[in-house]
C-alpha cells in the first residue's frame, strides 16, 4: 500500500492532474445513454453495496504496468511496462480471452528528467488494420529549467507477433500520440526543448517521418492534447492560446483557431454533431473554461467560464453530451478526494446533471474506458490508500458499484469481443482481468 502524498501548493496542480487523464472519444453511436433533463442536478447517492466481481485473474508482472491497449482483431492486449530501478521498458502481451503472457518484448529508457518516467495516455496506440502497435517513449535527459535534453522515440511493433519492427526518433519531451486509422498515420506531439516545439506524422505500416510540423519558439507552449476527426480528415492540436487545424493526409497546418486561457488540459471530439470541446486554463487559478468549436466551419461557438477546472472524459454522439470531470471546491483537494461528474450539452454547454463521486484522482491522475457491453463509463482513482473502479450508469447519472483494486498509476482498457476488462497496477506490478458484463 501507499501513503496519500503531500498538496502541491501549485496552483495549476490540479489542472495538470486532470491532464493526466486517460481520454476516450466514443465513436461508437448510442453506446452511451445520457438522461435529458435540462438543467437538472442529480441528489448524490450512494453506490450499490460492492457485490465484489470475481476477478478472472490477476497477471503478475516483473515490472511496474502503467498503459494499455487491446487489439480486438488479434484478441490481444498490450502492456507498456517500466522498471523504476533501471527505467527501461517493454510491452507484455496478454492473450484477451485467457490472460496468459504470450510475449515480452524489450525497449528502450521511459526517463526523463533524470527519473522514471511513466508513460502518458497516449503512450500506446493501435492501428488494426496495418496491424501496428506504436509505443510513445519519453527520451533521456534533464536540462536547463528540467528540459529534455535527448528526443523521444516511437517503438513500433508488429500487433501479431509483438515483434519490434522499427524505432522512430520524434521531437523532445513527447507528450501524447494518436493513429488515424484511414490515412495509416500517426501524430505525435512534442512539448520540445527550449527551442522548439513540435508535431510529428509517422506512417505506421513503414516507421517513416512524413513530415514534422514547428510549433512554437519556446517551450512555455504546451503540444498536448491531440484530437482526430476521421470524418474531416483533420487532427487538432492545442498548443498554448492556440488550437491548431492539421490535414490529416499531408501532416500539413491548414489553420490556427484563438483560444481563450493561458492552455489547453483536455479535449474531446463529438464528430456527429460536429463539435470540438477544449478544456481550458485560465491565466489565474483557479480560472478555467470550456471552449465549444464548430468543427465545420471552426468558429467558436460557446465559451463558458468554470469555478473550477474540469477535464473531458467522454462524448455520448448520439445524444450530444459531453460528460466532464472536476474536484468539487470543497476546501480539501487531497488526492483519493470526491469528484464532480457534470453531463452538458455539446451544443450550447448547459449543465444537464451534476454527480459526486469517489474514487477521486491518484497522484498520476484517473483512468477510464467504455464497457460497451453494458453502457457504463469505468474510472479507476483512488480512495484511501488503494485504487478502485467506480461503475457510472449514465442513464442514472450515479455510481452504481465501486470495486477495490491494487494501488499506483492506473490503466484500464476493455475487451469487447472478448468481453474483458483489464486493470492495471503499477505498484502491485499485477493486472486484475473482470468479465465486462460484471462492471
């Protein structure tokens, strides 16, 4: 077990919290249900007793798990693993159905700032159908004002095999990383050094750069978060006051879009209905906001100022409903705290229900997934000193189960032909595998 660490007194603390979120953009329509009611707040209420799911298995591992992904063409899942000893890495491959290791394969160092770096959201990616897994690696280094001095790498792998096939170098301090499944690219963005800044595009089947977009001169500028609108063929980039409109094709910037607050922490896409949903730091704590952009015409269409800052978790398309994430002002922010689940309307942002919640946020931020099976959205935070799955029932608007697992940096990631959930544990070193029509 671990201690819950000391309040940062940084005031963007817990906004760089709600960016180290696990995003999820659901694309699938009417896979999530939200209620209706306008402007209604639902009366918190407390979760159904723990009918303790039985866990499958727990995977016990060599080294600590912090990302996954599954590969529901080949039923495999994907583990990136680090060792806090040496900070080397690798990814273990899991059969989906069983759980037994098939593979472990050995990459490079996930350091940076002369410590372990765990990987980030976006550290693994899939493209199924070239049938590539690409593993983001931070790169070595600690330099002036803690910049990186080496570039980071992605490790791609051959998704049948877990064999590793090629080794590409992208920009300094890499933050985050998304496929686009029909042009086979993959973008990759860069916090840079003290100079540079920028957005690589790889093909995934060949490892090749096709082409690195400059972004800012310094690096006060933040590369993160990436969104991808396959139906536009664009990728959007938030990068300081700006968000960025790339061609998807070309890897080429098309537009630049003015954003209100000093930086963007967290975005979703709701690619139905044509909306881009940018949460956003203002230039004092706690100011924050949410920009809503037309993804058509890409004007800014709603800019709504918050008491607090809020991270997106989810897009329901088919009803027009982003679901968003907050630390209730409660006067304690302590990590494993409550949390506020708010539902809006994509279209003009009013509030349609607001949730308390545990598990609150571990010291490496919340992870969520989808469990398409049962329509229920999974986050994995902290309470007390372990971690635990909290079951949200949109169609309730409440947590209906809460299931305790291991502790540390959390992961999870849902199986849906094989109908399995994976949890991961950083310091347990374990994955603990559910049948999804449990959670």
């Amino acid at each position: 077990m671990v201690a819950n660490l000391p309040i940062m007194t940084d005031p963007f603390d817990r906004l760089r919290r709600l960016m180290r979120f696990k995003l999820l953009t659901f694309c699938l329509i009417g896979v999530l249900v939200v209620t209706d009611t306008a402007g209604a707040t639902a009366t918190p209420k407390a979760p159904v007793p723990d009918r303790a799911p039985a866990i499958l298995r727990t995977v016990r591992l060599s080294t600590s798990p912090f990302a996954m992904a599954v590969d529901e063409k080949t039923q495999r899942v994907f583990v990136v693993t680090s060792d806090p000893r040496t900070a080397k890495g690798g990814v273990t491959v899991l059969d989906a159905r069983s759980g037994k290791v098939l593979a472990t394969v050995a990459l490079g160092a996930m350091t940076q700032g002369g410590a372990t770096q765990p990987p980030w959201a976006g550290s693994i990616v899939l493209d199924e159908a070239a049938g590539r897994v690409l593993v983001l690696s931070a790169g070595p280094g600690k330099g002036a004002n803690n910049s990186p001095i080496g570039p980071g790498h992605v490790y791609v792998l051959d998704a049948a095999s877990g064999r590793l096939l090629h080794t590409v170098r992208v920009g300094f301090g890499p933050c985050c990383m998304m496929v686009d499944e029909p042009t086979h690219h993959a973008f990759v963005g860069s916090s840079g050094s003290l100079t540079l800044s920028t957005l690589t595009t790889l093909d995934t089947a060949t490892g090749q750069v096709v082409r690195t977009v400059p972004f800012t001169p310094n690096n006060s500028a933040l590369v993160s978060p990436l969104l991808v609108d396959q139906r536009r063929n664009r990728v959007y980039v938030a990068w300081g006051q700006s968000l960025s409109v790339i061609d998807a094709r070309s890897g080429i910037r098309q537009r630049e879009i003015a954003i209100a607050g000093s930086w963007a922490g967290s975005a979703s896409i709701d690619q139905r209905n044509g909306r881009v949903i940018l949460a956003v730091a203002g230039y004092n704590a706690p100011d924050a906001y949410i920009e809503i952009i037309d993804a058509t015409t890409l004007r800014v269409l709603r800019h709504l100022t918050l008491d607090q800052p809020e991270g997106v978790l989810a897009v329901d398309q088919s009803l027009g409903r982003v679901i968003d994430y907050s630390e209730p002002d409660n006067g304690s922010h302590a990590l494993g705290g409550p949390i506020r689940i708010t539902e809006r309307s994509t279209g003009d942002g009013r509030i349609l229900s607001a949730t308390d919640a545990s598990p609150g946020p571990t010291a490496d931020g919340m992870a969520i997934a989808l469990n398409g099976a049962t329509g229920h959205l999974l986050l994995v935070g902290q309470v007390d000193y372990s971690n635990a799955v909290a079951v949200f029932d949109p169609k309730s608007s409440r947590v209906i189960r809460t299931i305790t697992v291991g502790a540390g940096a959390p992961s999870i990631v849902v199986d849906r032909k094989a109908c399995r959930v994976f949890v991961s544990n950083s310091y347990d070193k374990a994955i603990d595998m559910f049948n999804c029509a449990d959670l």
